[in-house]
C-alpha cells in the first residue's frame, strides 16, 4: 500500500520532515499499561528528539519506553 494514498500529507512533505504515524508507549500493567497514539503528525528532523521528550515528560515512561513510527524521504 502506498502511504501517500493513506496520508496525502506526505507528499507536501520536505526532506528536512519527518511524519510519525504512530507513537507506542511501553508502560507496566500496574501503570496502565501500553498506549497507542495515532499521532499523523508532520515535524522537522532536528525536533525527533524533543518531541520524543514530550512524550516521556507527558506519559512519565523512559526514552527507551517510546517507540514511533515514522515516514521520511
């Protein structure tokens, strides 16, 4: 399937982008356990990293607690 079907955003998307199609968090069971977050977000390949920090100040988890899946060109 090509993902720019599913996300036409992407084809507006320039080389310094990044689309995170999907952000997992890792959490223990007593914690709530895992979240799945759709996120369909478009960000600047410098900002991987702080958005990664976002996530782990929101959820309280680790930056090996966050997973994502992304799309780049």
């Amino acid at each position: 399937m090509n993902p720019e079907i599913q996300y036409p955003e992407i084809k507006e998307m320039k080389n310094d982008e990044i689309f995170i199609e999907w952000a997992y968090i890792i959490r223990s069971k007593r914690n709530g356990g895992n979240l799945n977050l759709h996120t369909k977000t478009i960000i600047k390949k410098q900002s991987y990293r702080a958005f990664v920090k976002a996530l782990e100040q929101e959820y309280k988890v680790e930056q090996e607690d966050v997973e994502l899946v992304t799309i780049s060109r």
